[in-house]
C-alpha cells in the first residue's frame, strides 16, 4: 500500500468514525426553570412554606421572612429590610384580587434599596387558602403583576402558610 492508497484509506475510516459518533443519541441539555415556565405566580411548581418572588420573570427569590401585617397586608423582606414586597388586599378570604391603576385598594408594590421602587398598575392576586392556626391568621396563595418603576416591569410571586405576624 502506497501513501496514497494509505491516506485515502485514513481519510475513510475517519468520516466512517465521525459519523458514527455524531449519530449516537445525545444526552438532552437540562436548563433552570424560569418562571415564564412555571405555574400562575411564578416560583417553584409545589412552593414550599414561604414567600418566594420574581423580578422582571427573573430567578426565583425566596424572602427571608414574611408574615400578615395588620388587617390585610402581607409582607416579606429578602436580605433584612433591603428588599421587600407588600401585598395590600380589600380581604384575605380565598379569591381573586384585581390589581388596578388607580389603586381600588389591592395593591403590590416592591422596594429595594437604594431607592428602586415598583408599583404593580395591573395583575391580580389570588388567595387560594386562608386558615386561623390558633389564634393566627394563615394564608396562601400567588401574584402575577405588570407595572412600573425601580427598573422592573413585573413582580410575581406566591407564598405558602404565611402567618399573622404575633
């Protein structure tokens, strides 16, 4: 066998072997779960107890600490009081809240220091359990909201058997 016949038979055997190899199946690549994906509120499919949010349909956040504050306000802070979100609702009973621009009384609203602040002009929040646990209110449910300001264009969201601050 001569160079050429050798090279000719080399060339051969490499497309045979390259074929074969980007024939063979392909492990699938896997990707993070945005919320763009994930059920009405954003987050985590099966939440667990908590708050946890999104900016702008961003990774998911979960609040350090959230809790009923007065009548039918629910709060959470991330990163102490550095970044928080406030629910305003007309009630806590299971329903669907309608968020509207002139506020009619429910309300969303993010804040995060320096300064960045969003207030939701649409949307609507859903309360899909409401519960006393002895003497504490507790509640769950999700946001999917659309507005302005601090640089977001949305906040979503939905907390699971958040309880009457005591």
């Amino acid at each position: 066998m001569d160079a050429r016949d050798f090279f000719k038979f080399s060339a051969g055997v490499l497309v045979v072997v390259l074929c074969t190899v980007s024939a063979c199946k392909k492990k699938e690549a896997t990707t993070t779960r945005s919320c763009d994906s994930c059920p009405a509120g954003g987050g985590l499919a099966q939440p667990p107890d908590g708050f946890t949010y999104t900016k702008n349909m961003g990774a998911a956040i979960t609040a350090d600490s959230a809790f009923i504050l007065g009548n039918n306000v629910i709060v959470c802070y991330y990163h102490g009081g550095a970044h928080r979100v406030t629910l305003k609702l007309t009630s806590l009973q299971p329903g669907v809240y309608q968020i509207t621009d002139p506020p009619t009384g429910n309300t969303v609203s993010y804040y995060e220091t320096p300064g960045a602040t969003y207030n939701a002009q649409s949307g609507n929040i859903t309360i899909t359990d409401y519960k006393l646990k002895g003497n504490y209110r507790v509640v769950s449910g999700s946001f999917i909201t659309s507005g302005d300001g601090g640089g977001f264009v949305n906040i979503n969201g939905q907390f699971q058997n958040v309880m009457q601050h005591k």
